[in-house]
C-alpha cells in the first residue's frame, strides 16, 4: 500500500511540473487563453448562472419554500422517496442549468434535510442542462420545438432513474410538513448571496484554468462532447439521439465543477458517471421515441447561428486532471 501511494504521489508530481512548465514556456498563450477564458465566465456563466443560483438559493431559504414544499412535497416522497424538503432542489436542479442541482442537493445536505445516503441517490439523477431550450434548441438549431424535445429527454431520463432508484432504500412513511418558522427575503437573501457567489467563482476558476490550457493543447474534435459538450454538440455533425445523450452526460468539464460536492456527500466519481452513462442511454432512446412521434425538420441545423456555450469549461486537459 506505501509504495502505491508513493508511486501515485510520484505521478501526481510530475503532472503538475509538466503543467507549470507548459504555462512558463508558452506563457503568452497561456495569458491569452486564460484572459479569453475569464471574459467567457463574465460575458456567459456569471450573468446566466449567478442569479438564477442567487433566486433558487434564496427561496430555499426562505419561508417561500414552505409553502412550495407543503403544496407539492409528497411529490418528491412519493416518486423518489426523499423528504418532502427535496422537492425544491429537484425542481429547480432540472431548469437551473448542469451544475445548480448539485449545489441545491449540498444546501439541503448541510442543512440536515437528507443524509448522507439520500444525497448520493439524489446526485445520481438530480442533473439536467436547463438552459437545452434556448441555448441549444432556439439559438443554435434555430428550433424551439428542438430544444423541448432535448430538454424533455433529459428531464424524462432523470426523472425516470430517480423513481426506479427510490425502490433502492425502505419507503418514507408519510408525514405532515408544517411551516417551521418565518424567514423573511431579506434574510434569505443575505445569507442565499455569498453562497452563490462563491460557487460562481469557483466554477469561473475552472473556466480560466481550461481556457488557458486548451491555448497549448488542444483535444481531437471526436472528443469534444465528452470531454466539453457544447462546442462537441453545437459543432458537431451528430444525431438528434445521440445529440440527447451527449446533453445528458453533461462533459468532463461540468462533472469537475461538481467533485467537491460529490466528496462532501463521500460519493465515488464513478458512481456519478455510472449514472450519468444510463442517463445518456435512457435519453438516447426517448429522443428517438419523441422524434417517431413528433418529427422534425432537419432543414433547422442549416441555419443554426453561431453556438452559445452550455458548460463553463473549456476543454483541454480535462482527461489529465481527471486521471
């Protein structure tokens, strides 16, 4: 066991000296990339993400939640068998956007709404690009009607694999929720912000440190949707189901904005991306039972404007750190 973990540490070093040399030696690539990477985070991630992430936080907090919780908590008892406290971040986790249902899941996690076990089954399906619709359906397919049909693949798929895992532990019995206490907005909101914000940043630090790799190395066009979805979809040349899948999956550079959320609640990575594979194929084979019943017109991709950027990542690397 020692000398695997000397042998492991042996490798860990010499990839962060290769790292830092290439950033020395091409400096002037390194800046350019890193700059274009910083006015990615603030031109895209930072005004689309954060005050969605700063609403949803904020409601969470809230006596807002209350009342949602009380109208249609049994939902989440029901369906997945999590505390009725889960409906929030399950809803706002498949509109928010990839990384808004891990944090939301680790919200309800430190505030003792769900334990350990059931923050691991929610973090197997609470994940969906919220943003398929307008980002990837009407902006770059130029089709609304598209981006329904992607989102609801991928929504259908999560949903789908949380009721069939709800069966994993014994059923909630169930229970009254009752409104605990007031909490006023203003409250709410203060303490909602700089956990927003902070997540925001961290998510942006990735952005930089990719962009300013991927100006040395840069990753082969085939790998894109695995490892950086957006510019691995929206340029790429695929199947509408197999264009669901790869949203599905989410890329790489997502599930790395992710890994200290998974090692709060001691999940394994491979864990997640058993799960993120299954969804790919459940999304897969919706979206070409959605397209036998709904056709649509291929005639849309031919005039697809210029792509907006899904994920908040750029690619190069990513199979380096995550090794």
């Amino acid at each position: 066991m020692k000398i695997k973990n000397v042998t492991y540490s042996f490798f860990q070093t010499l990839c962060l000296i290769f790292l830092a040399a290439l950033f020395i030696i091409f400096s002037k690539n390194t800046r350019k990339g890193a700059y274009d990477g910083l006015t990615l985070a603030m031109n895209t991630v930072v005004p689309s993400l954060l005050p969605l992430l700063i609403i949803f936080l904020t409601f969470m907090k809230s006596s807002a939640n209350n009342i949602l919780i009380k109208l249609f908590g049994n939902f989440s008892r029901v369906f997945f068998n999590l505390p009725k406290a889960a409906f929030s971040a399950i809803l706002f986790g498949l509109v928010g956007g990839y990384p808004t249902g891990a944090l939301l899941s680790e919200e309800l996690f430190e505030a003792g709404e769900i334990d350990s076990n059931q923050a691991k089954r929610l973090m197997c399906f609470n994940f969906c690009g919220g943003f398929i619709i307008t980002a990837v359906g009407t902006v770059t397919f130029n089709s609304t009607r598209l981006g329904v049909m992607l989102f609801l693949s991928n929504a259908l798929s999560s949903i789908l694999i949380g009721f069939i895992l709800s069966f994993k532990e014994k059923r909630l019995e169930k229970s009254e929720y009752s409104l605990f206490s007031f909490t006023s907005l203003g409250d709410a909101l203060t303490l909602a912000t700089p956990k927003a914000a902070q997540s925001v940043i961290v998510i942006t630090a990735y952005i930089v440190l990719f962009s300013a790799l991927s100006s040395t190395v840069k990753i082969p066009e085939p790998l894109l949707p695995i490892i950086e979805i957006t510019n691995g979809v929206c340029n790429g040349d695929f199947s509408l189901p197999l264009t669901a899948a790869f949203l599905s999956f989410g890329g790489i550079c997502i599930h790395l904005q992710i890994l200290g959320v998974l090692r709060k609640f001691k999940m394994s990575y491979f864990e997640f991306l058993l799960f993120r594979l299954i969804s790919s194929v459940l999304s897969y084979f919706i979206m070409k039972l959605l397209l036998y019943f709904f056709p649509v017109d291929l005639s849309v991709f031919a005039n697809a404007s210029t792509p907006v950027r899904l994920s908040s990542v750029n690619v190069t690397l990513s199979v380096l750190l995550v090794a």
